[in-house]
C-alpha cells in the first residue's frame, strides 16, 4: 500500500508513506518520511526502526524475517533517488546494493532465490544473489500502481504481473528463466481477467491460484494460474470501489478483500468449509458470507491471521485490528483487538 502516489486523505497517519506485510503474514514494515519500522502481527511489537532526518522511505520489501530489506525512496525528501534499489543490511545497519534504473521504481517483490523490481513499463527479474544476475526482462502496459505478486512456495514459484494489453495477465514461472535456451521457454501465459484496467492482484502461497479486480472494483475473480481456468467470480458490491488489497488464507478456501468503501469482505472459494443450509440466500459462493467495518473508512491491507478464523487490518490512519468471523453462520465480524501502531514522537 504505497501512499506516496495516492491523494493524503485526512484520517492518514502524519509521515506514512507505504505499510506491507512479508511474505507470510507474520510481521509488516511501514515507510515513513524518516525512514521505516518493522512490527511483528502476533502479537503487535515493534521489532526494528530506522529513522533520521536523512530522508524518507516509500516502499519497504522484506525477506520474509531475515536481516535484508528492499528499499525505495520517496516523500518530499527522499533517502534514496526514487529510480533506484537498495537492498539494505539491517543487522550492518546499511545498504549492501544499489540497483539503478531509467526511471521510478514502482515497486520490489523479494523472494529467497529471486528478486523482482517492477516499473511503469518493464519488470525486470533477477536471480537474487550479491550481485544479482538479470534473467529476463518483460513488458507491461502502464503500471502506475506497481502491481506484481509472487508465490511463497520453495517449489512453485510464479509471478503474476499486468499484460501489454489492458486488462491482461501475465503469469511467468519464475523456475523456468535462464535456465533454457529457447526464448519460447520464457514466454509468459497470458489471462484476459478483465476488460478494464487491473486495480489488485494477488497470488495464494503456492502460486496455483491468483485472484484480480479491475479498477471498477465491482468483481474479484480466481483463476487456475496452470491453466487460465476462471474459478470464481465474486461480487464485493454494485458500486464502484477501489480495491486495496486481497489475500488468501494457507488453505486457499478463503479470500480476504479490503476496498476504500471502508468494508472488509471475506468469500468462500471451497463449498465444503461452508454449511449453506444454515446461511440466508444472500450468502450465496457469489457473495461475501463475512464482513468487517472499518471505522474510518481508512485505507487497509488484510491478510488472514495465524489463529483461526482470524485476520488483521493495517491500516493507513496508523491503525491494526484484529478480527474474528464465524465460519458457519458467516455475517459481521468481531473485532478482537484495535491498536494505534504509529504514534509520532
């Protein structure tokens, strides 16, 4: 959720530039016009902070919870240029690469063996090592908003990105690339998701499944990322939101979708973790069957939690929730727990 290329909204925390979660879910880091901080989900503590008056950071990608961090500048006094990289040493306390580029970095997915910086019209993947080796380069139509996602699996590993054609996806396995001769061997399998203009993407763990809205924002869709099948199609609402995030549970028999109308919405995508003969028509497969109000209609990143039926919402006004949602019966959620975790010295 990167803020620095968003309109300020009034309930946003002074300084916050960009909050992400890691890979899986367990901390997140926020940028600040300062520098950045690190927290752990479960619970809320903050594990690291590096702040100054050299700068600000606006985009922070960890690896996972090592010591490396993927860095980006910006804000009104950016730290680093913003067309450049910086893989940073938190344990040196320094950065240990620079990756430069002709224009801004839109954004940085960091996986144990594969490093991938995406730009408006290029994505470039390495094989992420010191120093890192380019493997291939692929095109995209305007990427305005930097979005990518790669698989966590050791074994599978994807990486989905926007087509050259609106509303196309691109979904590349990364095992395949500079590993083969054939320039065929690299070509990415192309989806068309959506008519308009792709607004969120997102991948389950092991990268068989991506889910995508457009920037209508009205349906989420799940396709088999194997072979282009179209899984699901779910209904987040009639009017036209912007949708900020997605995730899926370990399992992926579940969704989680936060969008700026300030309503948390999770959908089923298994049948069977469902009782339907106890839910309303209303909660159809279409439908979301649970959902979360978010108080000040802040921007939100959710992703499931590491107890059960649980997640948790970060959110751009500084805040975390945590909340429950019934299984069976499905309906409005029970906040557990409400934490200002940005609170300016």
């Amino acid at each position: 959720m990167n803020l620095s290329r968003t309109s300020p909204s009034l309930n946003d925390a002074p300084g916050l530039l960009y909050a992400g979660f890691n890979q899986d879910y367990g901390c997140f880091a926020v940028g600040l016009d300062n520098g950045f901080r690190v927290y752990n989900c479960e619970p809320l503590i903050e594990q690291a902070r590096d702040e100054s008056d050299e700068g600000g950071i606006a985009l922070v990608e960890m690896l996972y919870r090592t010591n490396y961090l993927a860095l980006v500048g910006g804000g009104r006094n950016p730290r680093y240029p913003p067309n450049k990289v910086i893989i940073y040493d938190s344990v040196k306390g320094k950065p240990v690469l620079e990756l430069e580029y002709k224009s801004e970095v839109k954004n940085v997915k960091l996986r144990r063996d594969r490093l991938t910086v995406v730009l408006q019209n290029k994505v470039f993947v390495y094989h992420f090592a010191l120093p890192p080796q380019l493997l291939h380069t692929f095109e995209t139509c305007d990427n305005e908003k930097g979005l990518a996602a790669v698989s966590t699996s050791l074994n599978h590993a994807i990486l989905i990105i926007p087509g050259r054609q609106k509303g196309h996806l691109q979904i590349i396995d990364l095992n395949s690339l500079g590993y083969y001769i054939s320039v065929g061997e690299a070509d990415p399998f192309i989806i068309a998701a959506h008519s308009g203009k792709l607004s969120c993407l997102s991948l389950n763990q092991d990268g068989s499944r991506c889910a995508t809205t457009s920037d209508k924002g009205t349906l989420i869709r799940v396709f088999n990322t194997a072979t282009g099948t179209l899984l699901h199609e779910l209904r987040r609402g009639m009017d036209r939101a912007e949708i900020y995030s997605i995730a899926f549970n370990t399992e992926s028999t579940r969704i989680c979708v936060s969008s700026d109308k300030g309503t948390i919405h999770i959908f089923n995508l298994d049948p069977s973790v469902v009782t339907h003969d106890l839910l309303p028509k209303y909660f159809s497969s279409e439908w979301s069957f649970a959902n979360a109000k978010i108080a000040t209609e802040s921007r939100c990143l959710v992703a499931f939690g590491n107890q059960k039926n649980s997640f948790t919402a970060i959110c751009a006004d500084g805040s975390c929730y945590k909340f429950y949602f019934d299984p069976r019966k499905g309906g409005e959620c029970t906040r557990e727990s409400f934490v200002r975790f940005l609170k300016r010295e």
